[in-house]
C-alpha cells in the first residue's frame, strides 16, 4: 500500500466503475451490515441472500486487499463477507450507474480509491490497488489531510469493532454458521450507530 503523505486530487466523477468492477470486492463489516438491513428492513434471513461468504482456503496467502479484514467462521470454514454482485461483476444495488444505498453503502465504498491501515505509529492512507479504474483521481481539488483523518478514523473504528466481534465469534461460538453469523451481527450492539 502506498502511504502517504504526498498530495493528492480526488472528485467523484459518479461514473460507477468502481460498482462494475469484478476483481473488487465489497467487503462488509458489521456496521456495514446493520446499516443496509436498516436501509432496507430485512431481517437475518433476507440478508443471508445479498451476502457472499468468500471462503479462504487454508493457508493460502491472503490478496493485498484482504489483509485487513477478519474472517468469521461459518459451517463451510473462515469467510470474509462482501456484498452479492451480479454475473459480470456489476453491484447487485447498481442501478444505471446509481447505487440504490447510497446512504447506507458500505465503507469500502466510500473510502475507495482510498485504503487505510493503522498501527502503533499511526495511522496511514494509500490508493487502492485498483486505482487505475478511478477518473476521479487527479480531479478536483487535492484532498486536506483533515478529510482522509476524518475518513480513516470512521472506516477504521468500524473494522475495529468488527475484528473485536469475529474474535469473540470464532473462539466462543460452538457451532458457526453462516445464518448464525448474520443474526449475531445483527443483535450486536457494537454495530448500532
Ligand atoms: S470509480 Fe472513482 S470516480 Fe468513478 S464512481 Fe468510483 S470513486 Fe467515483
Ligand atoms: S453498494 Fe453502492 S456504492 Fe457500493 S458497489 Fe454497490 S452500487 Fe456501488
């Protein structure tokens, strides 16, 4: 990940790319999840349906981008969440060219093409792997330090209380599964904002 202190120009050109693209994942944390089944009113059972669980297979490395995301144990073995897409690679909640929870959408949308990371130095930005997609780089004006902090601190607190959450899962929960996992998630009150 490139960290950065350099300066850099970013406008949302609302074009949708980053919605099509089929090498991104729109992983989800628990407040992700709660916020979109609020948005939406579904209960567990309904959720289960727009979530993939991307099982990891043992002991293989892990893609750059998933580093930082924990993976919650299912009947099927560890999953990192992320959003249903359609064959294609679209979003299943794009919708010409708009996203139909805007005001729920997950945080690696509205970070992207920007990634964070933090540890016991401090707290760090990059540009996506996939940053080529995005024409909203070099637009516009050159992000201040004080959005990307604003912006880092809310997707980091997020996975934060989500890697607390998984921990707790994956040692205390006897039998996992995926329907479990979403209601759990659900019920938690870490994730209510
Ligand atoms: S690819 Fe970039 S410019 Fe296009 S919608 Fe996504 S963030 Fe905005
Ligand atoms: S949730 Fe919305 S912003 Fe995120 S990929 Fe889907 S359509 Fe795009």
């Amino acid at each position: 990940m490139p960290e950065g202190n350099d300066a850099v120009r970013f406008e949302c050109q609302k074009c949708g790319a980053c919605c099509r693209r089929q090498q991104l994942l729109i992983t989800l944390n628990g407040r992700d999840i709660v916020r979109i089944a609020r948005a939406l009113g579904l209960e567990s059972d309904n959720m289960l349906k727009i979530v993939d669980f991307m099982i990891l297979p043992q002991g293989a490395t892990r893609p750059e981008g998933l580093l930082g995301t924990p993976s919650a144990e299912t009947e099927r073995g560890p999953a990192v969440l992320a959003l249903k897409k359609m064959r294609g690679g679209d979003c299943a909640f794009l919708e010409n060219s708009l996203c139909l929870i805007h005001a729920a959408r997950p945080s690696v949308c509205r970070s992207f093409p920007f990634v964070f990371r933090r540890d016991s130095e401090g707290t760090y930005w990059g540009l996506s792997a996939q940053k080529e997609i995005c024409p909203g780089l070099d637009h516009g004006p050159e992000v201040e330090e004080r959005q990307l902090s604003s912006l880092a601190a809310a997707v980091l607190d997020d996975m934060d209380a989500y890697a607390e959450f998984v921990n707790e899962w994956n040692e205390g929960e006897p039998s996992p599964t995926a329907q479990k996992l979403i209601a759990a998630i659900l019920m938690d009150s870490r994730f209510r904002d």
